[in-house]
C-alpha cells in the first residue's frame, strides 16, 4: 500500500500573491470602519440628562459615551487574536502528529501575529478600562483571562528561545499553543459563566443596532484580512530565511 | 457654559485622548509590524541573492 504524503504548506502560489492586495484591502476596510464608526454608528447613551438639549440639529436627551467607540477596533482584533491562535494550535497540533518542522514554522507565524493582536487587544481594552472604570487594571474575570492568554502567547516565544534542539522546541512549542488554545473559549465564555463581570457583554446589554453591527462586520472584516496579509509576508520571509540557512550548510 | 451642554461633554472631552490613542495605537503597530516584516524579507532576499551569485562563481570555477 502506498504511503500517505503529509502536504506541507509552502511560500508562493496565490496565497502570497494575494498577501499584500489583502493588506491593502485590509486598511482601506478598517479606515472605512473607523469612518463609520465616528460619522454613521449612533454613539450609545449613557445617563440622561436632566432636560433635553438641542446640539447642532440633534435633541439630545442622554450623555453620549464617545468612549464605547474603542469597542470598534477592539472586538475584530480580539476575535483575530482568536482566530490565530487557533490556527497556531492547529498547525502545533500538526506537527505534533506529523514531526515536519513546516508545521511548527506555520504555528510559530500564527502565534507571533496572535501575539500582536493580543497585545493590541490588551492596549486597546486597557484604555477603555482606564476611561470608564478609572483605573488601568482590575482583576476582572475577562481582563484576568485574557491577562492569562497573552502571558502563555509570551511564554511561547521565551520558552522557543530557551530550547536549542529543534525537534524538543517545536514539540513543546506546539503543547504551548494547544494549552494556549484552551484559554480561547475560557476567555470567550468568561463573562456569561460569572454574571458578576462588569465587563460589558453585547447580547446582554440588548445587542448590536444595525449600524454598530455594519461597523463591527466592516472592521472585522479588514482586521481579518490584515491578519492574513502578515500572516503570508511572515510566512515568506520565514521560509525563505530557512531556504537560505539550508544552502548555507549545504555549501560549509 | 449651560450646565445641560457641560454635562454632555462630560463624557466626550476627556475620552478623545483615550479614543485617539487607541485608534492610533491600532494602526502604528500594524504598520511597525509591516516595516519590520518588509524589510527582513528584502534583506534576506539580497542575502539570497548575494549566495546564488557566489554558487554560480564557484560552478563556473
């Protein structure tokens, strides 16, 4: 019987050459969303007012929570953040299955553009936090699982620089994405597990109007797709950075 | 200033900064990321370059 071949992805093809169209398409959606977001989205209310007030042609009745507008950029990239964590799971799982270093390469890529976008997420939330709640940190359930997240996204990246061996990195480097992983849906589900959590939660404070959930879907959508075009650069640079070291010693 | 139009602004005047900083915080990191992803793939792609120039030599030797 024939034995089966793993496909390993490689650099190149239409993946890469879509790379950067995607970049582009990519910041012109989230400037579009950010457009949306301060010319279009109804800014939410916050306690009314003790008597109404005209501003500009708009009767105003409520105070205006212009700092909710964080929420437009934080939420894609919170759920890109997710996306490609899990991505660099699936990859570590891989090569835990397979041993081909590509896989830990693809893993590796996804977990350096998670961590970016859990920073982001981190920096982004922290700023309405430090606005809304006064203070720069709570131990909240949500901040504090989050917190655990990007920790773990950072553990990663030391613990791959503290193994020399590339077999024994790749190996830990993929259980570390895998129980990286597993803080996703923790992370996700913390919020609705402990109602006490003043962090805010959409479905529980009545949902997305129309034109909050147009801008959220316009910025996730160039989040994602900002998110695949570094992914693929990444990808090609790290590729082409192996290619080049194994004629290196091909040639000594 | 009315009372009614200070309490409005209340809660938008001090949120710009944060709200700027976020926005701004958002796009130069991505673009830092872009620059620095940009750069290593051209310098290794002259590093490349430069060892496919030098196998050459050594084959015409």
């Amino acid at each position: 019987m024939a034995k089966k071949t793993t496909r390993v992805p490689e650099a190149g093809g239409w993946p890469d050459a879509v790379a950067v169209p995607a970049l582009i398409a990519g910041a012109v959606l989230t400037t579009v969303g950010f457009l949306m977001a301060f010319l279009w989205a109804a800014p939410v209310n916050g306690a009314a007012l003790s008597a109404p007030e005209l501003v500009g042609d708009v009767m105003v009745t409520h105070q205006q929570l212009i700092s909710q507008k964080i929420f437009y950029f934080h939420m894609p990239v919170a759920i890109v953040s997710f996306v490609a964590l899990a991505f660099g799971a699936y990859y570590g799982i891989r090569f835990l299955m397979t041993r081909e270093q590509r896989f830990d390469t693809c893993s590796r890529v996804a977990m350096e553009i998670a961590l970016l976008f859990v920073v982001l997420t981190m920096i982004t939330g922290d700023l309405w936090t430090r606005f809304e709640w006064g203070v720069w940190w709570t131990w909240e359930p949500r901040l504090t699982t989050y917190l655990i997240l990007m920790l773990i996204a950072i553990a990663y990246f030391v613990l791959r620089n503290a193994v020399d061996d590339p077999e024994r990195r790749a190996t830990y480097a993929g259980v570390v994405s895998v129980i990286a992983l597993v803080d996703v849906p923790v992370c996700f589900m913390i919020t609705r597990l402990i109602p006490s959590s003043i962090h805010p939660v959409v479905a529980r404070e009545g949902g997305m109007s129309p034109d909050m959930a147009a801008t959220v879907f316009v910025v996730l959508a160039g989040m994602m797709l900002v998110g695949y075009g570094l992914y693929r650069l990444r990808f090609r640079e790290a590729r082409l950075g192996e290619r080049l070291q194994a004629l290196k010693d091909m040639l000594e | 200033m009315n009372p009614i139009l200070a309490d409005i602004y209340s809660t938008v005047i001090p949120s710009a900064p944060y709200l700027i900083a976020a926005y701004a915080l958002v796009w130069a990191a991505l673009l830092v990321y872009v620059i620095i992803v940009v750069r290593g793939l051209k310098k290794t792609e002259a590093q490349m370059a430069v060892l496919e120039e030098a196998v050459r030599a050594k084959g015409g030797d």
